[in-house]
C-alpha cells in the first residue's frame, strides 16, 4: 500500500510541543529517519516512503496537524499534482470533451477546484513532483492515448481560449465599484452584442447592468458572474460552483444558458454540489471521493444519471470502491405526521416594512411535534420575514408570536464572526439538550465534520465553515422548536 502523510500548517506548532510525532515514532526510535524536522519550514517532515503507517504520531499530535492514510500502490502512477512536501495530493483528471458537459461532484477540500484551476491553465500539473516539476512534454507524454494528451498541447502552446467562473467572485470583480455593464464592455472578446444582450435576458440581470457590484446581493453578482462568463468568446468554459446564492428560479435559467453554449460546440466543465442542477446539466459526470485536505480521486467517467446515482449509492461498481459507509435515501414524508401532537400554530398574519414597499401575507397553518416543514420560495419573496415572524422577531400587530412560551433555537441567513475565540469556546457555550450531551461528537460534530474546526479560532473560518458551527450550535441548544 502507498501512503499519503499531510502536516497542516496552520495547527502543527512545534515550539508549543515536545514534538511527540518524533520521539513516539516506531521507525525513528529503531534509527530509520521516517519523520524529522525541517528547521527551514520549521515543520515536522514525514517521509513517506519510510513511513510504516502505524499512525502513532497522528494520535500523540496535541493539536491534531498530522493525517496519514493507505491508498493503493496501483493509483501513485496516477497522481497529477501535489502542491508541496506532505500535502494535499490529486489523483487522475476529469476528461472534458467537446459538445458536451462534464460535471465534478464531491465533498468540499476533496480537489474540484484544483481539477479546474489544472484543466483552465492557471496551475501546470507536476505529476506529483513539487520539487522538480516537469515540462509540458513530460506532462503531455504521461497523458498519451486519451483525449488529456490533445487537450494539454494545445493548452500549452496557447491554442486554447479558457474563459473561467471562479468560485470566489472577487477573483472575478477585483473593483466592486465598478458597474456590471462596464464589466460587460471591458471583459475582453465579447460575443456579437445581439448574442450577450440575449444572455442577459436570459439570466433575468439586465436591471444588474447599471448598477455598482458593491450593491448587488450574493445572488445578484452570481448572475453578473455567469453573464460575463457565457459572453466572452472561447473553446473551452469552467464554472466553479454556478449554482450557489441563486434560488430555484434562477438555477433553472443558469442552467439553460450554460447548455446553450454546448449547442454551439463548446466545451464546459462545472463543479456542482446541487444534485439535481448536476443531473440538469451534464452530459457526463466524474465524482471525487477520498480525504479532505489529504488526497482527492477523481472516478472514470459516468452518464450523467448513473453517475448521480452512484454518488447517492457510496459505492463506485466499476472501481470496487466504497468511499460512503452508506447510501443516502431520501424518505417520503408520511401523511401520519399530521395524527400526531400539535407543535406550534399561527393564524393569519400580514406584515410589511416601513418604508420599502414589501408586504408578505401568511395564511394560518401549523407545525406537528416531530414534524419538519420546508419554506421554498425564489429570493426576496419573504421566507427569511416569515421565519422571523414566527420566532417573534419581528413584530405583527394584533397577533401574539407563535413560539411565545416556546423554547426556540433560531440560525439567522446572516452569520458574523464576532465572536473572539476558537469554534469549540464558542460551542462549549452553549446550552446543550440533555438528549444530546453524551452523543454530540457522534450526532452533530462528526457528521457535520467540526472537529478539526474545534481549534480555530471563529474569525478566521471560511463563509461555509462558520455555517456549520452555526447549524451545529442551532442543533445542540436545548429547545422545542429549530427554525434553521
């Protein structure tokens, strides 16, 4: 079995230990160096060639900075990049083809974005080798008999025109006071005026046009993004995430105008973590599975249904691989719910917002003890006001808030890292049920995997990251009604 070893920066801290990863090591004790200092990076340095993975130094790291995993011998032949000494490593690529979409779907930290950022130019593959990187011929000869052979020769000789939606928006907008027309104007070669202005329409943002990116919502600069994008004139075309801040409507719209360009003869690669966008939109579908932030493996190629159902599935048939203990299934919701206690109920309600024009009627309803209820709606049609009316956040005249006398455990859309402290300080406060005292690491923390969160401290974590220690903290306090 091959190894992959991964020393995280920013937890390992070696002057605040007596770097037991060292002095525990089976192999360094009996004079083979598998494990040493590096004085320069000042981080330990495990060898993995030497390493007998007996994972004693991952279990004596007081701050949990080491991981190092088996993976098969067959699969180190196949690496495609590596960014440096015990890091994160890739395996294979997915294989884009032209006139069609090939969709990537894995865990977040499994590789998607480095597939991409490989496949688009911005970062040469290194087959693994971080201190000696090959050239463009050895990159081409390793891929010879498949289509990545033509792809990456006339990606290094320039004949390619990759245009790319990248995950983070400000990669694209580096000045949000500009206006998103001017982005329009000086986005590069743009299609005929006729073609981009029916993108724009297409996409519901030609009211985006005139006004400044600093003003525009998440969903707002998504659309901009993706008309800029679908407008500029290219070969091949890379979204990072499309779907994400969009409501249903508008994913439905994304979705169509992204097809319209392999109509054209295009070639589109996209990450997606929506399912059902996935399944919409590609014509073929490659999964990621593995370990996030130690290695990513990219599968051979599925048809687009298959690949979606292998993925819900966990396991990989023409690979034997089971990267997913079990499969997800989704429940039909038994119309018995309805026989059981009352939860919580609301008359009609009518509340508007000084001012702005708005005003969102509900009609009565209720919720059943153990009873889940989604609230679906396209963006700003009031789902966030309703959630707040019935928290009692909001004032309704004339009408008592529902949950009064409820004990309520209330996530808002928005979250800020104000909080001065590490995510685990920030859980330890609060009020845990009863119910899940003794299993919160086995019912919340592991599925949702915090725990190599639990150290950090909260204005440091990433948008998604602080989302997740705000579901969890939601999920733990102790009350009758979750409003999420």
């Amino acid at each position: 079995m091959g190894r992959v070893a991964v020393v995280d920066a920013d937890r390992c801290k070696p002057k605040d230990c007596t770097r037991p990863c060292i002095s525990f090591c089976p192999m360094v004790r009996g004079r083979v160096e598998a494990i040493r200092m590096d004085e320069e990076r000042g981080l330990p340095v495990i060898v993995e060639e030497l390493c007998s993975g007996c994972g004693i130094c991952v279990k004596k790291c007081p701050f949990h900075a080491l991981k190092v995993l088996n993976v098969p011998e067959e699969l180190e032949g196949e690496c495609v990049h590596r960014y440096g000494p015990n890091s994160f490593k890739l395996y294979r690529l997915p294989i884009p083809r032209r006139g069609l979409i090939t969709g990537l779907i894995g865990k977040n930290g499994i590789g998607k974005t480095t597939a991409l950022r490989i496949l688009s130019g911005e970062v040469k593959p290194n087959l693994g080798e971080w201190s000696t990187p090959p050239s463009w011929d050895e990159v081409i000869r390793r891929f010879r008999g498949s289509l990545l052979q033509n792809y990456f020769r006339d990606l290094s000789m320039g004949r390619l025109r990759i245009i790319v939606k990248p995950q983070n928006l400000l990669d694209l907008f580096p000045d949000m006071d500009l206006k998103a027309s001017d982005l329009m104007e000086d986005g590069g070669e743009v299609e005929e005026a006729s073609d981009s202005k029916g993108v724009i329409e297409a996409l519901d943002a030609a009211d985006l046009m005139g006004k400044r990116l600093s003003t525009l919502s998440g969903g707002e600069l998504q659309r901009v993004a993706l008309a800029l994008t679908i407008s500029r004139e290219g070969d091949v075309y890379i979204f990072d995430e499309p779907s994400s801040h969009l409501d249903v409507y508008q994913r439905i719209r994304a979705s169509k105008a992204v097809r319209g360009l392999v109509e054209k003869g295009k070639t589109v690669i996209l990450s997606e973590h929506d399912l059902v966008m996935l399944d919409y939109l590609s014509d073929q579908v490659c999964l990621l599975y593995g370990e996030p932030g130690v290695y990513g493996i990219v599968s051979h190629v599925h048809g687009a249904r298959q690949g979606v159902n292998v993925y819900l599935d966990g396991y990989i048939p023409d690979e034997n691989v089971r990267f997913r203990r079990e499969a997800i299934k989704f429940q039909a919701a038994s119309m018995r719910m309805r026989d059981k206690p009352l939860g919580i109920s609301w008359p009609e309600m009518e509340f508007s917002y000084n001012g702005e024009g708005f005003t969102l009627r509900v009609h009565a309803g209720d919720v059943r003890s153990g009873e889940v209820i989604a609230v679906l709606g396209p963006n700003g049609i009031g789902k966030t006001t309703f959630i707040k009316l019935i928290a009692g956040l909001l004032p309704c005249r004339g009408v008592r808030p529902p949950t009064e006398g409820y004990r309520v455990s209330y996530k808002p859309q928005q979250i800020y890292s104000r909080f001065e402290g590490t995510a685990g300080e920030l859980l330890s406060r609060v009020e845990v049920a009863p119910s899940l005292r003794d299993v919160a690491e086995e019912r919340v923390i592991g599925p949702l995997g915090l725990s190599h969160l639990l150290d950090k401290r909260v204005d440091r974590l990433s948008g998604g990251e602080l989302q997740k220690i705000a579901v969890a903290a939601c999920i733990l306090r102790d009350a009758d009604i979750y409003l999420i």
